[in-house]
C-alpha cells in the first residue's frame, strides 16, 4: 500500500483529531500511531500541530465570535 493513501491518511487525522480533542495525547503515542499507519512519527507529529492550531481556532471563534 502507498504511503500517500487517502484512506489512510483520513483514518490517521481522524485518530489524531480524536486523541487531541479528548486531550489523551501522551508521550509515546505519536510513535506508536506512526508505526501502525507505517509513516514516519514526524509526519504524524506535523498532524498533530496542523489539527491542535485547527482545535485552538475553533475554540477562539466561539469564544470570540465575528459580529
């Protein structure tokens, strides 16, 4: 299977949006997600910078919202 599966790269995200969203994150896990989907752990890192930044934003805009 090609490391640029869509499949795979939706069902990484999603694993990551989730562990984010319910903060149980931990040391390790990245590691662990990045050798399960066989990708490296710093492009699983980069996934979870890209939907933390996602998260925070989110949570500023109902915070904050645009009038």
């Amino acid at each position: 299977m090609p490391r640029t599966d869509p499949d795979r790269r939706r069902k990484l995200r999603g694993a990551i949006r989730y562990l984010v969203a319910k903060e149980t994150l931990e040391r390790g896990h990245q590691a662990q997600l990045a050798k399960h989907f066989d990708v490296s752990r710093q492009w699983v890192h980069q996934i979870v910078i890209d939907e933390r930044r996602r998260l925070n934003q989110a949570g500023a805009e109902l915070a904050y919202p645009r009038t």
